[in-house]
C-alpha cells in the first residue's frame, strides 16, 4: 500500500513540472500539494498523517524533478538531510512556499 502512496505522488510531481514547462508563458502556475513554507513548518513540529504528508509530497517532487531532467539528485543525499535544508528554507523564507523551495533544493543537489 504504502508504495502505490509514493508512486502516485511522485506522478503528481512529474505532472506537476510538466505543468509548469506547459505553461512557460502563463504568470501563474498552481502546483498541486504545494503548501506554504508556515504550513511546512507547522506540519514538522506535529506528529502523524500532516507530517508524513508534508515530507512524503517534498520526495515525490524532487523524485518527479529526477525522472524529467534524467539527473537523480537526491541519490546521494537522505530524506533526513532533505527534510533539514527545506526546515532551513522555509525559516529563512517564510513567505515562500514548498514548490520553489524543492527547486531550488534540486539545483542544490545537482551542484555537489
């Protein structure tokens, strides 16, 4: 069970990035599952489903950026290490949400 849960996130995260490539010339892309940074931080001081939800979408979007690009970034890094840069992001950019911070999470790990 818990697998079909990850594959169908991580297809909503390639549909995701194929959205926002489809609209390259639209002012506004809606990312679904993306949450607020104040959502990602409230979500990590809880225990349960919230949580679980909040990490499991940040995998599944990195995992769908990999298999567009064809560069597995995350391959040489864990969830822990994963889960600490977006806590880091999210403080520092309050007003941000999960979608930008997992890109520029990806383009982190493409440069080590």
């Amino acid at each position: 069970m818990s697998r079909l849960i990850i594959k169908a996130v991580q297809l909503i995260a390639v549909f995701s990035i194929g959205s926002i490539a489809a609209a390259e010339n639209t002012d506004e892309v809606n990312i679904i599952g993306a949450r607020s940074c104040g959502q990602w931080i409230e979500s990590r001081t809880e225990r349960g489903s919230k949580k679980v939800g909040s990490e499991a979408w940040l995998m599944g979007y990195l995992s769908g950026m990999a298999m567009v690009s064809g560069k597995d970034a995350i391959q040489r890094t864990d969830s822990s290490s994963i889960y600490a840069w977006m806590d880091s992001y999210c403080k520092s950019k309050p007003l941000s949400d999960t979608a930008e911070g997992g890109v520029h999470l990806f383009f982190d790990l493409l440069r080590k």
